[in-house]
C-alpha cells in the first residue's frame, strides 16, 4: 500500500463512528433478588418487555424488582434476562427516549 494512502485511509476509519447509524447502547445498574448489583448493556433493538420481577428489592418492602427481556440470537421465544429496580426502569426509559431524539435529528440533515 502507498505511504500517500495511509493518511487517508486513517482518516476514514477514524470518522467512521460519525457515519453509524446503530443507536448508542443502553447501560443500566442491575439488582438481584439476593442483593447483588452489576451493570449491564445491550443494544436497543434487543429490548422485548419489561415485567414485573418475582420479588421485591432487598431491604426495602415496598419497591419491586423487574425482569428486563432481551431477544437472543438463537431465535424467536428465547430471552435474556436482567432485572433491575424502579430506577433502572427510569434509565432504560429515558435512554430510549434520548436514542429516538438523536435519531430523529441525524434524519433531518
């Protein structure tokens, strides 16, 4: 490859990310029924529902758990899933919410 080419070819992958057109990931505080905590993320499009959880959160009595479902690869009724507390809804939320206004403005130009 030409010493010329390689600048250019720099440049190119490093604007790559302007051109993408995948919404950002969804990054939530995980819980558990036992109290553990964690983060995860996943991609938008994965999102199936979000349902009410088999417990509540540790330590408080009246704030529930949820299970967040995430379609897998492996085909159609097979799921993934996380579970989270009332906030972590809230940031799923409005996460969504920031996606589809950032998607929506790279639409108008």
């Amino acid at each position: 490859m030409s010493h010329a080419l390689l600048p250019l070819l720099f440049a190119v992958i490093g604007a790559w990310p302007l051109y993408d057109n995948r919404e950002p990931l969804i990054v939530v505080e995980t819980r558990g029924c036992d109290g553990a905590s964690g983060v995860a993320s996943f991609e938008p499009a994965r999102l199936h529902s979000i349902e009410p959880g088999p417990c509540g959160a540790p330590g408080t009595a009246d704030r529930r758990l949820y299970q967040v479902l995430l379609r897998t690869a492996g085909g159609a009724g097979r799921f993934d899933v996380i579970s989270v507390d009332e906030s972590g809804v809230e940031t799923i939320r409005a996460q969504l919410m920031e996606n589809r206004a950032a998607a929506l403005e790279r639409r108008r130009y």
